[in-house]
C-alpha cells in the first residue's frame, strides 16, 4: 500500500505545486524538499525489509483487464537506490530552487518538477511494462517542457531533445509489445523470469536491441550523446536533476533492470561495454575540450553514463555492484558540481574557465565542496567515487569472451578514468585556480550552499562509511544477477589489481593535469567532422523537405488530377476481375432487342456531338438529346415512372444550365492536344469496364425475390396498383424522404453560396437569345410565341401535375413525376415573361421546401400510431353515396414531395435567373430584388446589365 | 448486351467531360455518368422483362423489376439535386467556371 | 427499448432542421433547438450503447414491412459507439459554430442538423441503397458548408470536394446496381457471406469497397481531403474531420466482416495500402505550412492506423481499430477546434504569421498539446492505448512491416505536431499581432480567445485524456463491438432473423 500512496502523493505534490508558488514564489521549494525528505522517510520504513530480508514490496491493481494492463507496483533493492536518487536528490534541488531562482513566479517550474520526480519515482517501481513505458514517456514530456520553458533559445534544443528522446521511447514500445506478444503477459518480473530469454535467442536479441536503444537514447550513449549537452539550456536546477542525477539514469536502471534476462546474451555484452566505454572515452575528451562549465559537467555526465553502460554490460555480480555504487557516487557529485556552477554563473555572471580565476580566495566554501566533489568524480581517496570507481575496474577486469578481453576493457576503462582525472582538476582549477581578479565578489549564502555541501559531504562520509552500503548493493546483485553478492565495500581491501590501475590514473591523471596547455593546443580542434545536433538538424530538414515534395503530388485545385484516379481504381479492379475471372451464369433468356441498336446509334451521334462541341450551347442542346434518348430507352425497359422523371428532369436540367450559360463565356476553355488523349483514354477505359461489369454481372438470372413479392403483394399491401410508386411511398418511403431532403437542401445550398459568393454578371443575353428567344433574351418582341403558349400552357401544367400527384399511386405519376410536372409550368411561365425583371414568381421557395420535408418527415411520424416511422395508415372517405376514396397518408407524404420539389425548381429558377447578384450573407429570400428598373429590361437584345464593376460579388472570405 | 453497350458509351463519353477544363462540361460528363448508372440500376432488374410494372395494366409475368425502377427515380432527383447546385457552382464567384488552378 | 424508435435519430434532426430553416427570430431560440438537437441525439446515443450492452442487437423493419422488403434499422454495439461519438461531435462543433460566428449564416443550422441525420442513418440502415441515400443526405449539406464558409479559395476548393464526391458516389451507386444484378439484393444480411462464396458478388462489391476507400481518403485518393477539408471555416473542417470520412470506413469494417465474412484472401491488400496510407499521409503533414493542412494531412495518415485494424482481421485487430477509429475522431475534431479557436482570434492559420500565444492563451494551448500529445500516441492519451493495441495486433499477426511504419509514423506524426507547437504555440510573440487583435476587441489586451471559443477544444481533449487514463471502459466497448463484427449472426439475426 505504501508505494501507491507515495506515487500518489508525489502526484498530489505536483497539482499543490502551483498554488504553494502563489503564496511562497520561489521559496515554494522548502516545502516541497521537505515533502519529498518525509515521502523519502516513508518508504525508508521499509527499506530494512528490503535489504537484509530480500523482501520486495509489491501492489497490484487492474488497469485495462481487457488487454492485461495492470497496475502492478513492486520495490526491490534496485529500485529502492533510484528511489534514493529521485527523493534524495529531489530535495535537494527543491531547496537550491528556493534559493537559486529570482523571487517571483515559478508556478510551472515546480509543478513540471514535482511531476517528473512523481513519474521517475514512478517508473523504478511499475512492474508492468506498459505501465513502465508510460513512466518513462511521462519523464520525457517534463523534460521537454523543463528545457523549453527556459525561453526562446531553449525551444529548438527542447524538440530536438524530445524527438530523439522520443524515438528512444518507441523502440522501448516495440521492446514492450514484442514482449507481450510473445510472453503472453505484461507484468515485469514475471516476463524477466521467463525461460524464453536463453531458449529463444532471437527473440532475446530482438528486445536486447530495442532495450539498448531506448537506453542510450535516454542515457545519452555515443551516437545520441549529443543531446545532454544541448539539453544545457534548461535552468541549473533542471540540470542538476533530470540531466545528471535522476532522468538520464533511467537508461542505466532499464539495462539493470533487464540484466536478469539478458546478462548472458553476447550482442548485449559486445554492444553495452563497446559504446559504454567508446562514450566515455569520447565524452571526457568533448569535456577537457570545452569551456563552459555546465558544457563541461554535461560532457562528463555523458562519459560517466558511459562506465555504467560498460561495467552493467560486463553482466558480472561484481560488475553490477559496481554499477550500483557509481550510479550513487555519481548522482552525488555531479549534482553537487552543477549547484556550484549555478551558484558560479549567479554570483559571477559568467560559467567560462577562461574568465573565471582565483575565486578560491573569495568564495572558499563553494571551492571547498567543488574540489570535494571533483576528488570523488577523479576517483580519488577517500572519497566515495573513489570506491566506485575501483569497483568498476575489478568489474571490467571480468569483460566476458576471450582471456585478452578483461585486461583490454581494464586498459581502456584506465585511460577513460585518466581523462576523467584530468577534466575534474580542469573544473576545480579552472574555476577557482590561479589569481584572484574579482577581488569584491563575496561568498553567497550559506543557505545556497546547503544542498550543495549535503551531497558533496555525504559523497565524503560514504567513502569513510562505504559498509553501510553492503546490503543494498549486495540486494541489488541479486535483483540484477539473480545470486546474492558478497559486496564489502572499504577504501582499502588488499593489493588487488584494480589498486595498481587507480594509482596509475591518479599518477596519469597528474601528469596530464601539469601538462594542461600542451593537453588544450592539442585537443584545440573538432575531435568529428560532424556535430550531432548538425546531423539531426540535417535529418529533421530533409524530412520536412521529402514532405513538402510527398505533398506537391496532390498540391492542386483542378479537379482532372483527382478525378482520374478513382477510374485507375476501378480499371484495377477490372482487370483483376478478368484476370483472376468469375464463372458468370449464363442469360436465362435474351435481353436484347432489335430497337435497342437504334438508340445506341441515337446515343453514340449525340455523346460524339458532346465531345467534339467547343460551344457550351451546342454541348448543352446535345445533352438534351442525350437525356431524351436515355428516357426512351427507361420506356422501352418498362419504366415509364423513370422514363417520364428523366425527361423532366432533363427540361429542368436545360433550363437552370441556360440562366447559368448566359454568365459564361460562349465557348468552352481550350484544351491541349495531350490533355485530350489522356482523357480519351481514360474514358475508354472506364467505358469498357461499366460495359464489362455491366454485361457480366446484371441480367443473367430471374427476377429477384424481392421484385416477385412487389408485383404479387404491392395491391394487396398498399391499396396502390403502381408498383413503382408503392416502393417509392410505402416499402421505401425511407429512401424517398432522404432523396427529398437531398433535393431540398440542393435548394438551400444554392442559395446560401450565392449569398456568399455572388453570381457572375448576366450579361451574355443576346447571344443565349438567338439560340431560346425566351425571356433570357428578354427582348419582347422575340418572345410572343412562347409567351401567348406559355399563358394557356403553365397553368394547364400545374393542373395536369396535380392530376398526375392524385393517380400517382395507381398510374405513372406521384409527388416528383408530378411536381417536375408543374416545375416545367413554372419553367414556362418564367421562360415566356416579358421581362426576366417580371419573370421570378414570387413564392417563399423556401418555405415550401422547409415545409415539404417537414410536411413527409411528420406524416412519417404518423406511422408510429400504427407502429412505426413511415408506416402508411389507411381510411376510405365516404364522398358521395357508396362511393368512397381510399385515403392513405402515402399520398400525403407524396405531397411533401411535392411541394419540396416545386420550391426547390422555384429556387434555382429565381436565384439563378435574376441579373444582379449583391452579397449579403443572409440568406433570406425577401431581401433580393433583381436590380435593373424594368424599363432597361425592355431594351431589345435584353444588354440590360449594369456596369460589371457593380455586379461582381464579394468573396465571404475578404469579409471576414 | 446492347445495355452494356449503351452504358459504356455514356459512361465513356461522361468521364472524357468530366475530365476535361471548366465547370460546365464536368458537370455535362456527370448528367452523363449519373445516365450510366441508373441504366446499370434497371439493367440491375431483368433486362428480358420489359413489361411496365403496373397491375392490372400489364401481364406480371412479363413485368420488369419494379425495385430498381424505384432505385432509378431515387437516383435520377438525388443526380438532378446535384447538378443544378454544381452549375450554380459554376456560375457562382468572380471570372468564369475554369478549374485550373490559378498561378 | 422498443427499435421502431431508432428513426428517431434521423426524424428529429431532420424536423429541426426544417423549423430552422424557416424560424429567423430570436436567433436565442435558434441556438437552442441547435445544440439542443444534439444533445438529445447524444443522451439517445447513449442509451443505446447501454441497450447493445453484451452483444445485444437492436433491429427493426421501417414501416414493419416483412424482411427482405422492408429498409431495415439496425445498431449494435458498434453503430452505437459511432452513434455517440457522431452526436457528441455534431454538438461541440455546433457550439464552436455558434462561438466562431458561422452561425450567424442563415443555413448553418439547418445544414448541420440534415448532415447528421445522415450520419445517423447511414450509420444504423442495413440497406446497401439506403445507405447510399444517406450518404447523398450527409453530403449535400456538405457541399454547401464547405463552399459558403472559409476563405478566398473555398470555390474552387468547393468545385472539387462535389466533383470528386460526385464522382464517389456515382461509382458506389454503380457497385450497389451491381449487387443487386448479381445477387438480387441489397440487404446487407441476405448478402451476408456473399462476398466470400460468390465471386460475381465479391466484384460487385469491390467496386463498392472502393467508392467507400475514396471517400476514406486512402492512398492514392487521398489528395482530395488535403485540398479540400483546411479552406473552410474551422468549425466545418472539424465537423467532417469527425463525420465523413469515419462515415466510409464504418461502413467498410461493417461490409467486409458482414457479405465478405473477414475474407481473408484480400487482408494483404489492405495491410498494404494502409501502410502507405500512413506513411504518405504524415510525410504530408510534416511538409505543410499551415496548421489545418498539417492536420488534414494527418487525418489521411490516421485513417491508415484506423483501417489496418480492419486490415488485420481478428478479435485484437478490430477492437483496437474500432478503439482508433473512435479515439481518432474526437482527437482530431479537437485539433482542429483549438487551432480554429486561434485562427478565427489571430485571423491566420499560418505558422509563424502567429507566435508565443502559449502565454497568452494557456487554456486553447494545453488542450492543443493534449490533443496533440494524444495524436502521436503519448500516454497518458487515448492516443497511447490506440497505438498499443494496434502495434500489438500488427505484431500478433507477425504484420511486423505494418507495426515498424506504425511506429515510425508516431515519430513523425509528433515531429510534425512540434512544428505547430513551436510556430504558433512558442517562440516570440508578434507585437503587431496583438495590437491588431486588441483593436478588434478593445480591452482584451491577454488573451483574444473568448471561453466559449476555447471549451470546445478543451472538452474534447479532456475526453482523450480520460479514454487513455481510463482506457478500460472503451476498450470494453470496443471489444463488444470487434465480437458484433467477428461474429455477424447476431447482427444477420436481427435484420432477417
């Protein structure tokens, strides 16, 4: 229970952060050091438990069930020192904050850090690999936002950091499912304890990699070391946490944690200890190369990282303790190095070597827990870097492989240590060396100084005390190796080999240390030709130019590039068909007749006129054609409800095309010879296969069952004797409701374009004239023929289209057949008006759209009486005597139809015919009047347009 | 067969307009497209019945497939309710119905 | 719960929308019926994810007609979830319609309402044709929105979104003839199995599966959405980020588990396609310069996650594909409200044009990043628990290529959410920007984005934190729903039982 309510409590801390912040400012860390000391007491509790009784302490709790997530919590040895690290540490640095900071705001300072020491502490205890990785996402995130809340200059150093740190996490990810999938569960100790790992090497190999990835990304391991240096950006502080004691571990405490499993697999051990100790090789050089303190410290974290990557990769009992204890040496002094840079760069102003100097004569104290600490990096006695430091050479001493291995680790491991000697005298003397020129700097406050000297000083007590240690490394031994060690740490245990290796670095270490100048000419230049942070930038810009480039392949507006495509699909499709072929049925009886060829020429002369037209009225009077060929052909199938519909609509159809062709250019847009062939094809294409899927899949078997029942029941069910009509009004008035609602919103949406967007001026009447002499013309005198037919003629229309609504359900006829009817009456009526200024009927479209679709949705509501939507009801109306009309609301329905559609017709035939055309962005109907007085509109030739200036319409886009 | 025909053709002759420049012929090709598919809709019921599916009016046994008739007429208004909105497209805005991009 | 009310969802917009179109005054009253619309839609959704609780299936004949002849309605589990997750969205982007403006055309409203109740229909019919009506219901209004709302170049963006639409559906109205030519039926019950026994109807319905995978915005057909979604207003982009494309890659999972029975012959296709879909879609989204068009380059991405679920046919595949499917739809809706939020304050959607508003607008800035952390698959997000459960589907069906470019494409999919981040979120802010802003609206001198403008971001990106936190619940459903999918009898059942 006590690890749940710490985390808990951690996550609390986080939340109270911001609110401590606004009553305390930057003081706001004492309380939360002192949490995180009373957090670090509780599970203190229990340590002894854990060390001297080899006891783990575990909770469990279900997360997804559903896919065998828990949250499973269990402390061991290994977890419990990273414990020490993120509480210890982490109240450290809470209290430096209080001090080290300005006065004022740190609100998101302290929740991000309180969150990340909740995350870290989070991830050394989760026992689930799911929720492992998500700790371990989560101590990304706060870094990422620690770093880029440092200002401008931090925030590239911040993405970069988070991508390639983030990359890390994924590979952890894959290491995470793979494990799953092939283990079949998701809790950590239980999959470190499967047998797979020796009997299946490949998969051992598989999650190594991806373990070793995520690591060295996070542990800024050779070839992604580069991103410590660039993290330096953050605050101090954040440094001297996330970037040298707690985040940048977490790559060490996965490959510790993973050991069991893994130890004895060779590419471990070969890829662990050679770019463990090439890191450390390189890093120190990067360090003796730098100025910038916080740069230096940051290169020697790198090189530290390093060893431990080694020695845990050596896989030995005595390897891992040696991991343990300078992971814990090194958390102390290094934390202790960036406070005293920090404190440095705040009294200085200045963290560069070159300019630094002398500062031992004004600030002893600080210089005083520098060198203490830099001893212990340098690993010299008696401090406690000095034991760790010899534990990882008895450790390298062991390098598994052939006999030359160990005393070839051994070496470089030496050399390794020499530069890290010769960098720790670098800081101290650089620093606090040589004459004392700023004579009037003083010591900062001894509070300042407090966490510091804590650690520098615990680094000195351990190194005396270093026994007290046992138990918990000898724990860790045992989580890590699965045998219990027999660690006794002390400065001095007898001449053993590793004695003789710490006194040639120190004497080495001295030499190089005299030899500084010779050592900085020598090391004065690019140690690479390339800069890591170069390389990512390199990588980051090229992706985002292959992007751009991925883009361009789509990058336009005109339809053609787009509307090829599906076709390609479609032929793929095709030809898969025909290649891969499908035994279709024979034709149970022949679907051909005579008749049939005559249309297909009718067709042919009229879609070749289309293709060929260059004039838009040409191409449209030939898709007049087209339409009526297509309605003979519904009437010769026997489908005189869909022949009568298709030829309506193609009136209909001809007519809103002319009010928008007389806004249009006479001709169509020329188009390349190239253009023209490629379309060919296409079309030929998409030709033959309509054909073929046509020809091969329909008409080869008997009616279908449905169609049988329609014929045979559609009386007896609905009263009605036009099947056709019966689906559309009772089996599928469903599809008729949204087919209406479709038309109706067509209405709609034509008007709320044009009020957005206008409509081009009407100004190419004469030329429409000569082709329709109408009112589009609208010359008076060329309109006396249709006018004296179209006034007998329109209301007639609108009479026979309520004839036709009535018998509709009986006969060919019903709500569309019948309103395109009277559309048509409209048409005329508009078409034959004197004027186009006389011509728009004024009716509120709009309302009789609205009301259509009401008007048939609510009659379907009705049916709910008899049981459902669209259920028709029926009632025979006595009318006179015996004689009585059969009622059904189908025909009330059929009257929503109607009066949608004739708005609809009414709509386009007012918003489309009008001349002028003023934006107003609000659609309503009753605010739009044609613009021209009627006496223009008499003007023969009807050029009755104002100056195109004022009828170009405003874009909504500029108004906005 | 001659249904297949009939439909490749306009198809054909629908994707060539609609692939060509300017509003106004890819809204032609698509009158044209919406013809082939509703064709394919009733060629979809039996093509060898070619009665009207009327009763009383006409022998059931030779009758058509009034359910793809019904789809067809569905098809034709939904086809119609488009096109006028896409030559209101055509006609809406500055310049002409061109629909190359503008550089 | 009797299932004759399942028209509901359709019967109620509809009628709304129709009052809306004619009721001018008070536009107070308008909003109401509006949001209020929706939020009946959403409380009826969710009392039919608790009806389809354990695999229950709600059916019913419209008109009673007998089956086979009747269009039936039909929602189980995964219908339902798509039902809530529809209504949830249609409501947060009316309310940021009504914040951003758009509202104040005449026909939003109404659009808005119809388009959802075609959602709602092509969601819960069983009948091929139906289901096209419907998605002709669901796209006119879309037409409209998407040419009467946005910038300079919504025309010519709106000439191609009904042409390639258009054209769409033109070729699934041909494969749905097709069917019925070869089987003699477009119920999607009495196809069941079809698919996979018939050949001639499996062609048929290829040529569906196709019109469907266009209107998916799959690779290579995906260049259309990219074009088209980032010119209209913000509000609308979410609206169909949410809507449209997820209406299309339902009906595929449903269709290919119901007539094709989880064939296992083609799945390779899928796996391969999909993979593509995600790479070109991120490489896409990563080269753009503007937030929306980053983001409709994503969504062509994330279908790619979405359908491989589908791709890998088997209980883990579909229910983390549904899981995505659903994840998917409010984050991104999210995405785009934030970034909206800032473009209709600051007037651009141009990285760098606007800079360093995380101080200034905190609120629209954390839900953005939550949003967006979610997206790429960082816990605690929603996204996360996506992204696990697919990765492991991949891996479990050793689809281990799939899984790497999954994986991969997470990285890049964050990259590119940095990018926006780091050009409008962070560095220096724009002096001139302010002033310009605060002259607009005087005295707003911090922050420009009105609460009303910022909530509906925000609410959804609190939804992705809660679904990955408290992953289990959905995946629960989802799990429900991948079953109602693996096994379709129940689902047959309860259309021609």
């Amino acid at each position: 229970m006590v690890l749940p309510l710490v985390l808990s409590l951690l996550a609390l801390v986080a939340l109270a952060a911001p609110m401590l912040d606004r009553f305390l400012g930057r003081a706001a860390g004492w309380p939360l050091a002192v949490v995180f000391l009373l957090l670090g007491a509780i599970i203190a509790v229990d340590a002894p438990r854990i060390v001297t009784h080899g006891e783990d302490i575990e909770f469990s709790a279900p997360w997804m069930p559903t896919f065998d997530v828990s949250f499973n919590l269990l402390l061991d040895g290994t977890g419990l020192l990273f414990v020490v690290l993120v509480l210890g540490v982490g109240a450290l640095i809470m209290g430096y904050s209080a001090q080290y900071f300005s006065r004022g705001k740190h609100a998101d300072y302290y929740f991000l850090m309180s969150l990340f020491a909740a995350a870290m502490f989070g991830l050394v205890i989760a026992d689930d690999v799911v929720l492992l990785f998500v700790f371990w996402e989560l101590t990304t995130i706060c870094s990422f936002f620690l770093i880029g809340r440092t200002g401008l200059t931090a925030n590239k150093p911040a993405v970069r950091t988070l991508l390639l740190t983030a990359a890390g996490g994924l590979a952890l990810l894959a290491a995470v499912i793979v494990m799953i999938v092939h283990i079949g569960t998701a809790q950590l100790s239980v999959i470190l304890a499967d047998p797979a790992w020796q009997e299946d090497p490949a998969f051992a190999t598989t999650v190594g990699v991806l373990i070793i990835i995520a690591a060295f990304t996070k542990s800024a391991q050779f070839p992604f070391h580069y991103w410590l240096p660039d993290a330096m950006a953050a605050s101090t502080p954040v440094s001297a946490y996330l970037h040298a004691a707690a985040m940048v571990k977490a790559g060490i405490y996965l490959l510790m944690r993973f050991s069991p499993a893994l130890a004895d697999n060779v590419t471990w051990n070969v890829a662990l200890i050679g770019f463990g100790l090439l890191t450390a090789i390189i890093g120190a050089l990067f360090a003796l190369q730098r100025h910038d303190l916080k740069e230096l410290l940051a290169y020697s974290t790198v090189s530290q990282l390093g060893f431990l990557v080694a020695v845990i990769g050596i896989g030995t009992p005595a390897a891992l303790a040696a991991a343990g204890v300078h992971t814990l040496a090194h958390a102390l002094f290094k934390a202790t190095l960036f406070m005293l840079v920090g404190v440095i760069d705040r009294e200085v102003g200045s963290r560069d070597i070159r300019r630094l100097t002398g500062l031992r004569r004004v600030m002893p104290i600080t210089a005083a827990l520098a060198a203490l600490s830099a001893l212990s990096m340098a690993g010299v006695p008696p401090l406690l870097g000095f034991i760790s430091k010899e534990k990882l050479f008895a450790g390298f001493l062991e390098a598994p492989g052939p006999e030359f291995a160990g005393p070839l680790v051994g070496a470089v491991a030496v050399v390794g240590a020499v530069l890290t000697f010769a960098y720790s005298f670098r800081i101290v003397y650089g620093a606090f060396g040589g004459p004392t020129t700023q004579t009037k700097l003083r010591e900062p406050s001894l509070v300042l100084l407090l966490p510091a000297a804590v650690s520098s000083i615990a680094g000195l007590v351990l190194g005396f005390y270093a026994g007290w240690l046992d138990l918990l490394i000898d724990r860790i031994v045992l989580d890590t190796r699965g045998i219990p060690g027999e660690v006794h740490l002390s400065l001095w245990h007898g001449l053993a080999p590793e004695v003789y290796m710490s006194a040639i670095t120190i004497a080495v270490g001295v030499v190089l240390f005299v030899k500084r100048e010779a050592i900085d000419r020598l090391l004065d230049r690019p140690l690479f030709p390339v800069t890591g942070v170069g390389v990512f930038e390199r990588c980051f810009d090229g992706t985002i130019a292959l992007g751009a480039r991925v883009g361009d392949l789509t990058r336009t507006n005109a339809p053609t590039r787009h509307l090829a495509l599906p076709v390609a699909l479609i032929a793929v499709l095709t030809g898969a068909v025909l290649v891969g072929g499908i035994g279709v049925p024979p034709f149970p009886e022949p679907v051909t007749e005579p008749v049939d060829w005559l249309l297909i020429g009718l067709l042919v002369v009229g879609i070749v006129g289309m293709v060929i037209a260059k004039s838009r009225l040409a191409a449209l009077a030939l898709l007049g054609v087209v339409g009526f060929v297509v309605a003979l052909f519904f009437f010769l199938l026997g489908a005189p409800d869909v022949g009568l519909t298709q030829l309506l609509v193609e009136v209909l159809t001809v007519v809103v095309a002319v009010l928008i062709l007389r806004r249009l250019p006479t001709l169509f847009h020329p188009t390349s010879r190239a253009r023209k062939g490629f379309a060919a094809v296409v079309a030929l294409i998409a030709g033959s296969a309509a054909a073929l899927g046509t020809y091969a899949l329909t008409g080869r078997r008997e009616i279908s069952p449905a169609g049988e029942y329609f014929l045979r029941e559609a009386e007896e069910d609905t009263g009605g004797t036009n099947v056709v009509n019966t689906i559309l009004v009772d089996y599928r008035a469903l599809d008729t409701l949204g087919e209406l609602t479709v038309l109706g919103i067509a209405g709609l949406i034509i008007i709320a374009v044009l009020d957005s967007s206008g409509l081009l001026p009407g100004d190419r009447g004469s030329r429409v004239a000569t082709f329709s002499g109408t009112a589009i013309g609208s010359a008076t005198g060329n309109t006396v023929l249709a006018r004296t037919v179209g006034r007998w003629l329109a209301p007639l229309l609108i009479l026979l289209s309520l004839y036709l609504l009535l018998r509709g359900h009986d006969e060919p006829g019903g709500g569309f057949i019948s309103a395109l009817v009277g559309g048509a009456g409209f048409a005329l009526a508009y078409l034959s008006a004197p004027s186009a200024a006389a011509a728009p009927i004024r009716w509120p479209y709009v309302g009789l759209i609205a009301s259509g679709i009401g008007l048939a949705t609510l009659t379907g509501v009705l049916g709910f009486a008899d049981g459902s939507f669209l259920r028709p009801l029926h009632a025979d109306v006595p009318l006179f005597g015996d004689v009585t009309y059969h009622f059904t609301t189908a025909l009330v329905f059929d009257v929503g139809v109607y009066l949608a559609v004739i708005g609809v017709i009414i709509a386009a035939l007012n918003r489309l015919g009008i001349e002028e055309y003023e934006v107003t962005d609000r659609g309503s109907m009753d605010n739009r009047q044609p613009v021209p007085p009627d006496g223009q509109a008499e003007s023969p030739g009807g050029q009755d347009t104002a100056d195109p200036a004022e009828t170009t319409s405003v874009a909504g886009g500029e108004q906005r | 067969m001659t249904l297949a025909l009939f439909i490749g053709v306009l198809v054909a002759g629908g994707v060539y307009l609609v692939l060509q420049r300017g509003m106004v012929r890819i809204t032609f090709g698509f009158v044209l497209l919406s013809h082939g598919a509703n064709l394919m809709l009733i060629s979809a019921g039996v093509a060898a019945r070619r009665d009207e599916p009327l009763v009383h009016l006409s022998d059931l046994a030779d009758a058509a497939d009034a359910l793809p008739q019904a789809f067809a007429l569905t098809a034709i208004v939904i086809a119609f309710s488009i096109t006028i909105y896409m030559l209101a497209l055509a006609g809406a805005g500055k310049g002409d119905d061109d629909t190359e991009d503008r550089t | 719960m009797n299932s004759a009310l399942l028209a509901v969802l359709v019967i109620v917009p509809l009628l709304a929308a129709a009052l809306l179109v004619v009721m001018r005054e008070p536009v107070a009253l308008r909003r109401v019926i509006l949001l209020g619309t929706n939020a009946f839609a959403l409380a009826f959704a969710v009392w039919l994810v608790v009806e389809t609780w354990g695999g229950q299936v709600l059916g019913h004949n419209i008109a009673l007609w007998p089956d086979g002849i009747a269009i039936p309605f039909v929602a189980d589990m995964f219908s339902a979830l798509m039902v809530v997750v529809t209504a949830l969205l249609s409501l947060v982007c009316s309310a940021f319609g009504v914040a951003s403006g758009d509202d104040d055309r005449h026909y939003f409203a109404p659009l808005v309402l119809t388009l959802s109740a075609g959602v709602y229909g092509a969601l819960l019919t069983a009948d091929l044709f139906n289901l096209f009506v419907f998605i002709e219901v669901m796209l006119l209004p879309s037409y409209g929105l998407i040419a009467m709302l946005g910038g300079m170049s919504r025309l010519s963006a709106g000439r191609l979104y009904v042409t390639m639409n258009l054209l769409t559906s033109t070729i699934l109205l041909a494969g749905v003839a097709l069917v019925y030519g070869a089987a003699g039926t477009v119920n999607i019950a009495e196809l069941a199995g079809l698919g996979k026994e018939s050949p001639v109807v499996g062609a048929a319905m290829g040529a569906v599966l196709i019109a469907l995978s266009i209107k998916a915005a799959v690779v290579p057909v995906h260049g259309w959405l990219a074009r088209t979604y980032p010119y209209t207003s913000p509000a609308v982009t979410a609206l169909f980020s949410g809507l449209h494309t997820k209406v299309a890659i339902y009906a595929i999972y449903r269709l290919y588990a119901v007539i094709f029975d989880g064939d296992s012959r083609y799945l390779w296709i899928g796996v391969l396609v999909m993979s593509a879909t995600m790479l070109i879609g991120v490489l896409g989204a990563v080269g753009e310069e503007t937030t929306r068009s980053i983001l409709a380059f994503h969504m062509v991405s994330q279908i790619g996650y979405i359908l491989l679920g589908v791709a890998l046919f088997g209980p883990i595949g579909l229910m983390a594909g549904i899981f995505y499917l659903l994840h998917h739809m409010i984050v991104k809706a999210s995405l785009f409200l934030s970034t909206g939020a800032v473009e209709v304050a600051y007037g651009t959607n141009e990285l760098g044009r606007i800079s360093g508003i995380a101080r200034t607008e905190p609120v629209v800035a954390a839900a953005f990043l939550g949003a967006a952390f979610s997206l790429a698959g960082l816990p605690p997000f929603s996204g996360f628990v996506a992204k696990l459960t697919l990765v492991t589907a991949a891996i479990s069906e050793e689809q281990i290529y799939a899984a790497v470019i999954a994986i991969i494409v997470s990285l890049l999919t964050l990259m590119s959410m940095l990018k926006i981040w780091k050009g409008v979120f962070w560095g220096r802010a724009h002096e001139d920007e302010v002033h310009a802003v605060s002259a607009r609206k005087p005295g707003a001198l911090l922050t420009h984005i009105s609460p009303s403008l910022a909530l509906p971001g925000l609410v959804l990106a609190a939804v992705t934190l809660s679904l990955g936190v408290g992953g289990q619940l959905l995946l629960a459903l989802s799990e429900q729903a991948a079953l109602g999918l693996l096994d379709p009898s129940a689902y047959i059942e309860a259309v021609i039982g």
